[in-house]
C-alpha cells in the first residue's frame, strides 16, 4: 500500500518527524502568538496560557480556527523543550545587538563587564585552566571540626 505525499497527508501528521525550526509556520508567527506558545508550552492549558499573558478567550477562539497555528499548538504541547530551544536561538542576533551596544556604552564598568560576558562566552578565559570567576570547591576531612569525628566512606 503506498503511503500519501506529506502535502496531502492531515497537518499535524505532516509535522511528525520534523524539527520544530524545519516548520515554515515558524516564520509567520506574530509576537503575541510565540508569547501565548512560550506560555502554552508550561501550562499545556490553552486559556490558562492565554489569561498569563493578559489574552481574552476570543482570541484563543480565533487562533484554534487557523488550522496551522492548533497544529503548532499540538506540536509545542509534544516537544516544549525542543520549542523552548528554538525560540532562544531566535532571540540569540537580538542579545548580540544588545550587547554591542554595551560595549559602546560610556560606563567603563558597563563596557568592561561587557567584555568579560563575551569573552566567557566566547571561551577567551586567557589560559586552559579554571576560566576567570569559577571557583574550586574542596572539603576536606581530615581533621575533626568542632568536636566531630571524620567521617568514613
């Protein structure tokens, strides 16, 4: 028995196997609807995500008559971590752009905590040993502290 074509095949079947970012959806969401996903996606309860973010039930009524948009919601609801993801890569040239502007700034100390934000990020700590601002934590006991044996493994 032959199998139907993806275009042919129901919305949310289509979608199986597919990357969350492969979906074209993605590109013509509006602001308010990856808001009200962002909240979906903890909630998993369409009017509890929407009251969240200060939405009305008509509109959730007029997002679940885009069949497009209910079969993002199922999809979100399936992989909210995978969804999470995505939505931070998207905002990843937004948060460059802030912190070039950071850099720019007049506050030596805004700039200088800049540089060291990107540097961190970038793995530039200087040397292949502990990066600059991690400490190493070690407890030792050897000796008795306030009266108390050791202990043993």
């Amino acid at each position: 028995m032959s199998r139907r074509s993806e275009k042919t095949k129901h919305p949310a079947l289509a979608l199986q196997g597919k990357s969350i970012e492969q979906d074209p959806l993605w590109d013509t969401l509006l602001e308010e609807q990856q808001r009200f996903l962002a909240s979906y996606a903890a909630t998993r309860d369409a009017y509890s995500a929407a009251r969240n973010i200060g939405l009305s039930q008509t509109w959730i009524a007029e997002q679940l008559e885009n069949a497009s948009f209910h079969v993002l919601m199922d999809a979100v609801s399936a992989s909210p971590v995978e969804f999470g993801t995505h939505i931070i890569k998207s905002m990843v040239p937004m948060s460059v752009l802030k912190l070039n502007d950071l850099i720019n700034s007049k506050s030596e100390k805004v700039v200088l905590d800049a540089i060291k934000h990107l540097h961190n990020v970038a793995k530039m700590t200087g040397n292949d040993a502990l990066s600059t601002g991690q400490q190493l934590n070690v407890q030792v006991n050897m000796f008795p502290m306030n009266g108390h044996a050791p202990q043993t493994d």
